[in-house]
C-alpha cells in the first residue's frame, strides 16, 4: 500500500501545502489543480503513477493553501502561479530541477506557460482540458467558446459571486454543488470541492484567479511550447469548446499527441482517473530522461 505524506514548500511569504506520493527516488511528476478543486482531486491519478514508480507532488496552489493566501486580483496573475509551481519544484526537488508537469483546468493553464516560459525545468507537458492561454482568449473572441464562458464574465462582478456562492454556515455551498452537479461532476466530488471553499476567504481567493485574468496590461505572447506534449480534451465539457481545441497545435513546436475522451464531463481526473493515467504513463514512457 502506498503511503503518502503532506509536505510543504514555500515562496517568500506563503507556504504550500504539498501532497506527496510515490517513492523519493522515482521521476518526478508536478500534477496542478484547477477550479475549484484542490492537489486532492489528484489522488487516484497520483496513485497509479506511484505504483509505476514515479514520484507525485499536487500542491494545493494559491489561494487553496491556507497559508499561501494573498489578497486583491493582481496577487493572482497568471505569471504569479507559474512562479509558485517553480518555487514548489525548487524546494521539493532541487534547484533547476527538471520535472514532469501535468494540469487540469487552470492547472493547465499554469502548466502551458510554465512550459511555454521555462522549457527548461520541464520533460513532458501534459494539459487537460484547457488550452494555451493565447488560444482560450482568441477562442472567447472566434467561436462559441465565448457564449460557453459567460461565467468567467460573472465572476469578475466584486462581490455578488462571493455572495452567491456562499456556505452560509453550512459544511459546503449547496449552490456551489448544484453549479459543479451540473457539469457532470460526482455528488461526492462536488461536496469535497465545495466544502474546501467554505471559508469565505478561500472562495474569494478562488475567484481571483478569474479576475486577475483580466489584470494589469497584457504581456508578452508565450512563445510555442518545444517540449513533448499531451493534450487530453473530453467531449462532454462543457466549459471548453471543441473549438477551442483546434487551436492548440499552433502553439506546440515540439512533439505534440491529442487525445479525446469521449462521453466523459469536465472533471476527467475525478472521473476518467484511469484512462487519463494510461495516457500520462504512455506519455511519459515514450520521452524518458
């Protein structure tokens, strides 16, 4: 039976809650979370990449860890999330340590221009159901990937989504579970999500990763990704369009796989653990150190 342990790492002022599992020795494989979920939602991929030897590392990422909690929109920047995972591999890695990156929503989205950015701290991509930040805002203009996101729009309103999506005292919001419920995701998988989010400070640090896309000016395009890359897509999200998906070679210069899920939700690591690990294991496999 694997045995996994909580570690933490930290980046000037925050720390890191880390969910580690696998063997110290083995490869190791940097898996990150999206909305509004955290390193948990990892578990049974994690689980069957360590019983192949890899070492896993799911950091509950800013604004989930407790301690790693900054407020206003422009502390949660896309730049500032890839600087955190970096600091995540330094600290539970080694310096200049090359690893493995798989992400899953907005755990892609950190993953694509981590690898975009700084190919060289990584030896295989592999993002779930998002696209390169460059792709999804072109899409949000083109196709009906814009009609598909009007929540993102909402969630840029100050304070009615806080209120909205409040526990009111409860264990969880049952708004929150309702929204999750109907995306496909599981009774069970909902409420985890959902309680983790009870604390008000906590849900609105999840929806200022929303809010500080839309932070700052715009910066410099990431370059195309020359690092060997997966791109798994369900065709049951309903978040992510198709359309959204056919942008993404564009953006790959090094050796790129597409893989489609069919009949499966949003939520492919909660509900599709199996088959999504059978991919990153093939993928890995076929780009070894």
């Amino acid at each position: 039976m694997l045995n996994g342990s909580v570690r933490t790492a930290k980046r000037g002022g925050l720390i890191f809650d880390v969910r580690e599992l696998g063997p110290p020795d083995g490869d190791p494989v940097l898996l990150l979370h999206g909305f509004p979920q955290r390193g948990d939602s990892w578990h049974a991929v994690a689980t069957r990449l360590a019983e192949r030897g890899y070492r896993t590392l799911a950091p509950d990422q800013r604004g989930y860890s407790p301690r790693a909690r900054p407020a206003g929109r422009d502390a949660y920047r896309l730049g500032e999330m890839v600087d955190d995972a970096l600091a995540v591999v330094d600290g539970l890695v080694g310096r200049a340590a090359r690893v493995h990156i798989v992400g899953h929503d907005w755990g892609a989205a950190v993953a694509w221009r981590l690898a975009a950015r700084h190919g060289e701290r990584v030896r295989t991509l592999t993002a779930v159901s998002v696209p390169p930040p460059a792709a999804y805002l072109r899409s949000l203009v083109t196709t009906r990937q814009g009609l598909a996101s009007w929540y993102v729009y909402a969630f840029q309103l100050p304070w009615l989504p806080e209120r909205l999506l409040a526990a009111n005292g409860g264990p969880f919001s049952r708004r929150l579970v309702a929204a999750l419920r109907r995306t496909g995701q599981s009774k069970d998988a909902a409420q985890r999500d959902a309680a983790g989010l009870a604390d008000p400070a906590a849900l609105r640090a999840a929806l200022n990763w929303y809010r500080g896309m839309f932070s700052g000016p715009p910066g410099d395009p990431d370059p195309p990704v020359g690092v060997p890359t997966l791109f798994v897509w369900s065709d049951g999200d309903t978040a992510l369009t198709r359309q959204s998906t056919e942008l993404v070679r564009d953006h790959v210069a090094g050796p790129f796989r597409y893989a489609e899920l069919r009949g499966v939700s949003h939520w492919i690591p909660d509900e599709a653990p199996d088959q999504l690990a059978d991919l990153v294991l093939e993928h890995l496999a076929e780009h070894p150190a």
